[in-house]
C-alpha cells in the first residue's frame, strides 16, 4: 500500500509517498481503506521538528490523525464490510496511507449524505463540542469569541457556539470575514485590527499566542480554551496555562483532542440537523501531500485541506 511518511525533521519537502504492506488489525481494530484524510496543524508542527522533545528522534514517522474510509475487515464490530466510517487513530499518526488498522471504539457511520471528502473535514469538530461543551460549558445568551473562526476547528466551532444559543464573534483575516458572517457568527473581526473587542464569557483559542492578552478579556466568570500553545515559547505558554488553570475565575485551559465513538456520533447528530456543515478549502492527492502541507503552512486557509486517496 501506498502511504506518506519522512525520514528527518524539516519542510514539507522532507515528505514522499513510500510502500508498506497492509497493516493486520489487532485485537478490537478493523481494517479501513481510506478515502479521504485532512491535514491538521499538529502534524506540520511534528513533522518541522517543533515537537522534538515528544516526538523523538525515531524515523520514518508518519503523517495523518483522522480519516474516512470503507471498512474492508469488521473483525466482530458492530460495522459491516463496505460501511463508511470516520474516526482517528488515537494518539499517534499514520492515518495517510491507503489502509489503516483502527480501533473499533475510535471509530463512527459517516452520517448519510456525506461524500468521503467532505466528511473529512469534520472529525476535529469534536474538539470543539469538547472545548465548548463540556469544558467551557458554554450557555446560551453567553458571548463566545472564536480565534481562528474559519480555520480547520474553528469554522466548526463557529457554527456549534451559535447553535448554542451564544451570540459569536469569530476573529480571521479580513480576506475571510465573509466565511465567518456565512458561519452564522454575529460579529465577524480582522483580527489585524481587531478595536475593543469588549469582554466574553468563552473565548476558544486556536492559535495559541497571546494567551495573558485575549484573558484579559475575559469576563469576571469567563473561561478561556486553549487548543494550541506557542510553539515559539512552549515553555512559558504551557506554564501559563497550568499557572492559570486551577483559578475560579477567568481559567485557561488546554486539551488534545482524541474522540471515541460515543462523541463521533454526538457530532454526526450536529451534522444531520444541518447545524454544522464542513467547508473544504482544497484537496489534494495524496502524491502532492507536500503541497498540501504547504498550503497549510502558508495560512489564509478557509476551512479544512483535505487529501483524497481515491
């Protein structure tokens, strides 16, 4: 089987397109084809050596975390041969790659009416039911800034913070505030020239820098979501956050998402109301996964890059 992979630390050109044989499933995994995978910022970040003290100097690594495939052996699950499902791989990577073992309970049906490609820009939607809904529980009536609001999570995150009940305010660069006011967002922000943005009871960060700014402005009560640090200072950003997380009042918090079934299919129901809808910014073959990741890396993204092995 085909499937990406790079052997130093570096660029997206570090990345090529190599052969393995196709992976056996272990006890509780079904074997997926995969169809469609999206490209996340933690695996350009890992794959820059960014990460290197919990990455490891271990090589060839592998790049993907979610996807969406055909289940091609069931093992015993409750899915059938020819099922499409989506999911990811847990806490490792390697889900690029034209057949992947996954564990059962990691695992969910694609809802109907999605094609492969779409439903791939979905899954890290279950990081923001995580950040808002049960970390943040956020109200309806309460005031949710989304940082980030039309990229991967945060164009979901935009749409669920309305569809309960916030009145939202999504940041993005003014190329995209369009797609932020499609979102359903009350206000849509240049984050370039942001002016008094006045105080939120919510604020999910996706970028990560900045933490003591956007905090303070945070309501008396206000709760602030983290789903990135900065890379440029890990130390200090993750000692703020642990610093900050234990307060009563105006916490930061900071989490890495790894969804099992029971919230893959809390999603899936947010999706067939037509609360969330996905939006894909482009895709790519998985030959020009290097390109893919370029895009990324160059910013601007409006919504999700996906890469689609047919």
């Amino acid at each position: 089987m085909r499937l990406a992979t790079y052997d130093r630390y570096g660029p997206a050109e570090v990345l090529s397109v190599t052969t393995a044989p196709v992976p056996r499933p272990g006890p509780g995994e079904v074997l997926v084809r995969v169809r469609a995978v999206s490209v996340n910022g933690g695996e350009l970040s890992m794959r820059a050596g960014r990460l290197r003290p919990f990455s490891g100097n271990r090589f060839p690594k592998r790049v993907g975390v979610d996807l969406v495939g055909e289940v091609v052996e069931p093992a015993g699950s409750r899915f059938a041969a020819g099922d499409l499902a989506w999911g990811v791989l847990g806490r490792r990577m390697g889900s690029a790659a034209e057949y992947v073992a996954v564990r059962a309970d990691r695992l969910d049906h694609v809802p109907a009416g999605l094609d492969p490609v779409r439903a791939a820009a979905l899954p890290v939607g279950t990081t923001a039911i995580t950040a808002l809904r049960d970390l943040a529980a956020l109200a309806p009536g309460e005031r949710l800034l989304v940082r980030g609001a039309t990229g991967g999570v945060g164009h979901l995150a935009t749409q669920l913070g309305k569809a309960m009940g916030a009145h939202v305010t999504g940041l993005a660069g003014a190329a995209n505030l369009d797609l932020v006011t499609e979102l359903g967002a009350d206000e849509a922000i240049d984050y370039r020239a942001p002016g008094e943005l006045g105080r939120f009871d919510v604020i999910l960060d996706t970028v990560g820098t900045e933490l003591p700014a956007y905090r303070g402005l945070l309501s008396e009560r206000g709760r602030l979501v983290a789903i990135a640090f900065d890379l440029d200072r890990p130390v200090r950003s993750l000692s703020y956050i642990a610093a900050h997380a234990v307060r009563r009042s105006r916490w930061v918090r900071a989490f890495s998402g790894n969804p099992t079934t029971a919230l893959l299919a809390e999603l899936g129901r947010w999706v067939t109301s037509g609360a969330i809808r996905p939006v894909v910014d482009r895709v790519f073959p998985l030959a020009d996964i290097a390109a893919a990741h370029r895009a990324l890396e160059r910013g601007g993204v409006r919504g999700k890059i996906v890469v689609e092995l047919p």
